[in-house]
C-alpha cells in the first residue's frame, strides 16, 4: 500500500460531512422543535432520534397517557 496523505480528509471536506449529516446546514438550537424517530422507552422517558450524535430523552407525560393511564407514545412513532 502506498502511503498517499491525498486521502486524508481535510476540515474542509469534514465540515461539508457534518453539514450534509445535519440536513444541510439545519439550526438546531435549545427550544427548536424538530422531527424525530422513538427508538425506546424507558420508565418515563421516550428515547427520541432526531439525527443528532446523542438521541434526546423526552418525559412521556408530555405525549399523553391514555385510558389506562399509559403513555400513548410506542417505538417507531414519529414525533415532534
């Protein structure tokens, strides 16, 4: 194998990378509101992937419970 630093990426490709990866350039800031993927649920919390480098955890209270005072919240159900 030749030892070629061409293939090395440079900050300039890892920042278009991370800018792809984050929807071109999306502002995700404290109190936005953005569309995510339930991947768990544990105790009270819904675990919520919104494309990030950690998924954020989410009192299910906050998407209210049903007649038999459930969560009405489940894996696989998008949510904002």
């Amino acid at each position: 194998m030749a030892d070629d630093m061409s293939m090395s990426p440079s900050r300039d490709d890892f920042a278009a990378l991370l800018d792809q990866s984050m929807g071109g350039g999306s502002d995700f800031a404290e109190g936005t509101v953005v569309k995510g993927k339930v991947v768990g649920i544990e105790k009270d919390f819904a675990i919520v992937d919104v494309g990030l480098k950690t998924e954020g955890r989410i009192a299910t209270k906050e998407f209210g419970v049903g007649a038999d005072g459930k969560a009405t919240i489940k894996v696989g159900d998008t949510v904002e």
